[in-house]
C-alpha cells in the first residue's frame, strides 16, 4: 500500500517547484537504512561503518578513487625496507578532534590493538597481516609482517584508521564507539542511537591532505530502514542524498525536478559457483552434474548476463567473465570469455550426458528478479532449476557444509582494489573454496605474498585464466548504486561505493 501511494505522490509531486536543500543553512541531510550499533570502526562491518570512519577518522595512506595512487595520509611518506617490514614517517602537526596531537604512540597501539587476536575486533582480517608495530621516533613507525603481504598498502589506505590512544584507553571500545575521535575533515557532535549522527566540519583539517578540504559545514546523517520514507523526504527537502534506491524507484525519482539520479558502478559482482569438488553428492536423485566441465561451461553459455546488467540493473552496470572486478589489482581480463550462445550450451550438455537437461536447486540470498531471469536462461537449455531464496548467513553455512551444487552470490570485496580481497578468499582451499584446485590455490598464494608487482600481476593471471578455463564460477555482471540527490548539490560517486561528502560541494 505504502509503495502505491509513494508512486501517486511521485506523480503529484512532479507538477510543482523542486523542495530546495538545506544550503542556506549549510547542512547536508543524509539517510541510511540501516543502525549502526556501534562507531567504532574496528568493531563494525556494515557498509555504513566504512562511509562514518572515511569522514570521522584518517588512515596512514589514502587510495586515489581515480587513479587508483596511494598517497601518505596521515603518513609523511611510507616504503618497504623489506618484503615483511615498512617504513612509516608521520606528518607533524596533525590533531585529534580534541586537540591532541597525533604520534607514532597513537598509530603503535592502534595498530597493535587491532592486530591482536585477543582484542576480538570484527575487522581483524584487515589487519591479521601485522605481527607487530614498533616505534622509531616521536613520528616514526615500522610495521613488522607476519609475512610478505603486498596487498598491505591497499588495507592501510581503507581499513585501519589511526585512534587517539590515551582518549582510546579511558572509554574503551564502547565508550569509543559513542563519542569516537578521529583526525578526520569532520568530527561527530551528536549521537541518537537508531536515529541520527551528526557530524561537522573539522575546521583544523590539515591543508595538505589528500582528501582535500571538506566544504559543507554540518552533515545530519539519518537513520531511515524504508526506502519509500528515504524517497518522499529526498522529494520534499527533508534530505538531500540517498542511495541504494532500487533501479525502478530511482528511474522514478530521475523523472522529479530537482533531483539528480547517478546509477554508478560498484566493485560488487555478481556470479554463480558450482560444487565443482562435489561435496555435495546426490541431489534431485542423482549425481552431481558440476563435477563435469562441460555441464559447468553449458551454464555459463546459458546465462544471458549482458541482458541483465542492461535491463534488470541498468544504469553503469555491464558483464564481466573473469572472477574480480575489473579495476582491482591483478584482474586479468584476458580470460576464456563464454559469450551467451543457448544452442552451444545445449551442445556441451549433450556431450556430458544430459541430452535432455537435468534437475538442479539454484540457491540465493538476494535479488530474486536477477535470479528468475537465470532460472528462464537454464531452463530453455534444458536445466530446469528450482528456485531457493535463503538468508545470506543460513546459505553460507549450507554451502559450507556441502548442501549445495549451484549458487548465486555476490560479492563487493569490501571495496578493497585487490584481486587478494576477492579470488584469493574463494580459491584458497578455505571454507568458501568449492573448487579445491591446487594449481589455483598455489598460483595465488604465491602471489598473495610477493611484493614483486610484476611477478603478483603474471601469477594472479594464470590462476584467472584456469579459473576461467575450468568454468568453476560463472562471473555476470558488476552491481550498481543509486545515487538520489539534490540537484544544488556537486557530488560524485565511485566504484567503491563509499560516498565522500568531505569532497562534496553546494552548486
């Protein structure tokens, strides 16, 4: 009911004058759907925690989202003595919101803090990689590896903030996670918990960070769960940015004067995996079909991936074939590509021995339209797939436990560029490896753990061309987010969907 009066208000709402920002007042209104139990980043995945920490707090180094360069953030400058220690001199004069000035002692224990397994942080993946930090002067750091872990630049740059550490040590972790203090071109002023974080701006930013200077002065960061109520108050001027807005709502909303529509593109893919190992045995009654290559290239012959990106996702969406997004470090993209051709896929099932088709469950824990289109796709070739549609955690368990022979998963990397943050977690011979190829695990374990980046790049290409070549995924189509905003507003969106309003600007 809620939906079909959004869409009558949509209509109305289009014959008068656009709701203006809050520019006079120099304050950006935000939504997101979901709470954020705690503002301690290292004790949060949600992709919310990501956007609050990137404005609240500052990391050693900074990725380019344009060019992709790493840049010293809170770091002067940062190199390798060796492929398992760095270097780090810090910039001087940098401070906490609360005035303190950040040291080599802040950067020691924050890191310290999160690299120890004891500390029971959530985000310990992204700094498990760290045996321990030492001090080298008041500005000066070097982070000891447990072992070679090129990759250490791109986690540094978007996964470990720096804490101010005696601020850190009197509240705690819970304290922290209320009143957090970063050096980051904005500080939080309020929390309402379940309702609104407001940020403002940091005016002691330091000149010479890579961020840049932030610009709008406050930012009121709501917590709305319903879309629709996200959308009519987008329409009203009761916010001026939103996101994840579903393709068909969004193409609504491009159609409301005064509102801006960006449909970019994410590092989430979206891809099937198959029980190529067969741990799952029998199902439907009979043996598993993707233990045979064939059967595994029919599907991804079957799939019209193409057609989806372009009418299901729309916007910036397109179709990949090699099992990474594109831009991340090590995507080899001169992979086996198998384009849609129903009558070649009909072909290689009846050279595995299914003239007919089989019987098959195809499971999933998201976007069910996307998943109908792939169940039309398999069944004109003669795969006739039952639909499962499970919770994210209640499938990965099952699939884990070798219950399942086909899935449609996706995966965002945790907006990290690269290849070790995606292909290197599903091919390891670690819980979500349903391949279990040893020519592929050595392949990327190796280049998990040289800094040489040429040999990195040469190695990641071999293990995704076999990959490719043994159809152990279908890889589709990269995912797109919605971004809803006013139109006074200079804003711009990147692949690794964290929106920076500190680069935001009033038109």
């Amino acid at each position: 009911m809620l939906s079909l009066l959004l869409v009558v208000f949509i209509s109305c709402f289009c014959y008068f004058q656009p709701a203006f920002a809050d520019k006079k007042n120099d304050t950006l209104n935000i939504a997101f759907s979901k709470e954020l139990e705690t503002l301690d980043r290292y004790f949060n995945t949600a992709r919310e925690g990501i956007v609050v920490a990137r404005h609240v707090f500052d990391n050693l180094l900074y990725r380019d989202p344009v060019t992709y360069e790493y840049k010293g953030l809170l770091a002067k400058s940062f190199k390798w003595n060796s492929n398992t220690e760095m270097e780090i001199i810090l910039r001087e004069g940098v401070r906490f919101h609360n005035g303190q000035e950040m040291t080599a002692d802040d950067v020691v224990y924050t890191l310290n803090f999160a690299a120890n397994p004891d500390n029971k942080v959530k985000t310990q993946r992204y700094s498990s990689w760290i045996d321990h930090v030492e001090k080298t002067g008041p500005y000066g750091v070097k982070i000891i590896l447990k072992k070679p872990f090129p990759a250490a630049f791109e986690f540094l740059s978007g996964a470990n903030p720096i804490y101010p550490k005696d601020y850190y040590k009197k509240v705690g972790t819970k304290g922290f996670g209320m009143k957090p203090i970063g050096t980051g071109p904005y500080r939080i002023t309020d929390v309402i918990p379940g309702k609104k974080i407001v940020m403002e701006i940091n005016k002691e930013y330091f000149k010479d960070s890579p961020k840049g200077q932030p610009s709008i002065g406050k930012i009121v960061w709501r917590t709305l769960p319903e879309i629709n109520t996200q959308m009519a108050e987008l329409m009203t001027g009761g916010l001026d940015w939103i996101y994840l807005v579903p393709p068909d709502q969004a193409a609504k909303l491009a159609k409301t004067p005064g509102i801006t529509v960006t449909p970019a593109e994410t590092m989430r893919i979206g891809y099937l995996t198959f029980d190529a190992a067969n741990r799952s045995g029998k199902e439907h009654g009979m043996e598993n079909p993707f233990v045979k290559l064939k059967v595994r290239q029919a599907v991804n012959h079957a799939i019209n991936k193409t057609s989806i990106a372009r009418n299901l996702i729309g916007g910036q969406s397109r179709a990949v074939y090699s099992a990474c997004f594109p831009s991340q470090f090590g995507c080899e993209q001169d992979v086996k590509k198998y384009e849609y051709d129903p009558q070649k896929a009909k072909q290689l099932l009846a050279e595995a021995g299914y003239p007919d088709g089989f019987e098959t469950t195809l499971y999933g824990y998201r976007n069910r339209p996307f998943a109908e289109a792939m169940i039309g796709d398999l069944a004109a070739v003669g795969i006739k797939a039952k639909l499962m549609m499970m919770k994210y955690s209640a499938l990965r368990e099952k699939a884990r436990a070798g219950k399942a022979q086909m899935q449609f998963l996706t995966w965002g990397s945790y907006s990290i560029n690269d290849v070790s943050a995606i292909t290197s977690h599903f091919f390891e011979f670690e819980a979500d490896d349903l391949a279990r190829d040893e020519i592929v695990r050595d392949l990327l374990i190796e280049a998990d753990t040289s800094i040489d980046q040429a040999k990195r790049k040469e190695l990641y290409s071999k293990a995704l061309k076999r990959i490719a070549e043994q159809a152990y995924w279908c890889p589709m189509f990269t995912y797109v987010s919605n971004n809803c905003y006013s139109d006074s507003l200079d804003f711009t969106p990147y692949p690794d969907a964290v929106p920076r309003f500190f680069q935001a600007r009033w038109k």
